[in-house]
C-alpha cells in the first residue's frame, strides 16, 4: 500500500507525494481579488515545508453577477500574473499547484436582504428564504461558461498544474446538477 510521502500520478500530473490540504477559501486578497503577497507566502510557506500539492482558495471566474462573492477571482492578465507568482515560488520547491475555479454561490449568496441572488432556478435563497432567486438566462450561463474557459487558459497560461472545478456543497454549479435546485425546461435542465 503506498505512503503518504510517496510520489503519485493524477493523469498527467506528477505529485512528489500526497500530502495537500482540500481547497479553503480565506480572505486577504489584494482588494481586485488577485492573489496578495500575503496569500502568496501562505502557500509559499506549505510547499517549503514539503507539500506535493497547493490549492490556493476557490477562485470565481467572473464578478459580473455576485459581486464579490469569495475571496480570489480570475478573470484578467494583472491577477493572473500574481497567481504567476504564486506558481513560480511554489515550483520552486517541487510543488504542484491546482486552481479551483468557481462560478459562485448561486442562491447561497449572501448579498443583502432585498436583493435575491441568481441560480439556476426559481428557488429560495438560502440566507433569506423570503427572496427567490433569479434563474440564469441561456445568454447569461453562455457568458459563464465562456468566462470559465477565459480563466482555465489564464491559470494554464500562469503556469498552474491543474483546475479544479468548483461543483460541490450545494453552490451555483451544485444547483445546476440537481432537479431540487435546477427546474429547468430548456437545454440546461433535466437529466444530466
Ligand atoms: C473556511 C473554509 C473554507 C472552505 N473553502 C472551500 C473552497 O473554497 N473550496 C472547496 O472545495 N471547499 C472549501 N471548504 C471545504 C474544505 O475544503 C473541506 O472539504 C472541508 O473542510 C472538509 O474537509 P475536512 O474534513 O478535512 O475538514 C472550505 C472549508 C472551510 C472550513
């Protein structure tokens, strides 16, 4: 049975050994959203210490429709070239890096009592169950998934080693996969 300090392949994607800790979202962003000098040395700090795998916090894709929903975004060349760095000092020390992209909280937005949040569909919001959530238009999700694409090649072009994508705990894309968040009757409902 292999170790924890044993190297491993994930696809094409070599780790020098196991040991990561599952993506967390934390503060201290510069205030555009890109990755600050403090987050860098964050996870500077991990791989020096040995890590075979750094995910930095979950990163949106786009504030278009929330705000500023989660920490990190990555949507242009000036925060991509701080997740560059990021990159750069982790490989230094044999560490891989994996971007969690996010397409945001959907009806788990916390935005203020009287502004209901966009999801999939005509659902409660979860923080104020009174305001029901404006479904997605099919030209808004195009946007999404284009701007999905847009940062996947800006982290690949920053020199990340993965994406990860950001589909779980009952946010926005975890609200398109299920029939109790997503009542759709046009191409993105239904059955997978
Ligand atoms: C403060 C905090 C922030 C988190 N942010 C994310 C996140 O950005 N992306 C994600 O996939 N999971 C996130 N999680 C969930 C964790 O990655 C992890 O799955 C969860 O804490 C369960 O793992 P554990 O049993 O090792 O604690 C977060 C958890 C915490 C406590």
């Amino acid at each position: 049975m292999p170790t924890l300090f044993e190297e491993v392949k994930i696809g094409n994607l070599e780790l020098k050994n196991r040991v990561v800790t599952a993506p967390m979202g934390f503060a201290y962003t510069d205030p555009d959203g890109g990755y600050s000098e403090r987050q860098i040395e964050y996870y500077v700090e991990r791989a020096r210490g040995g890590f075979g795998l750094i995910y930095p916090t979950a990163t949106m894709v786009t504030t278009e429709f929330e705000p500023a929903p989660m920490p990190n975004v990555l949507e242009n060349y000036s925060q991509a070239t701080r997740l560059a760095m990021l990159c750069e000092k982790v490989h230094h020390y044999g560490a891989k890096v994996c971007v969690q992209l996010s397409l945001g909280l959907g009806r788990v937005s916390f935005i203020d009592p009287y502004t209901a949040p966009k999801s999939a569909s005509e659902i409660p919001s979860f923080f104020f169950p009174n305001l029901i959530c404006t479904p997605y238009t099919k030209e808004e999700i195009k946007f999404l998934v284009q701007k999905f694409g847009n940062a996947a090649r800006l982290a690949q072009n920053a020199g990340a080693d993965a994406i990860e994508i950001h589909a779980y705990g009952g946010y926005l894309i975890d609200q398109f996969l299920t029939p109790l968040w997503n009542k759709r009757t046009d191409e993105y409902g239904g059955s997978l």
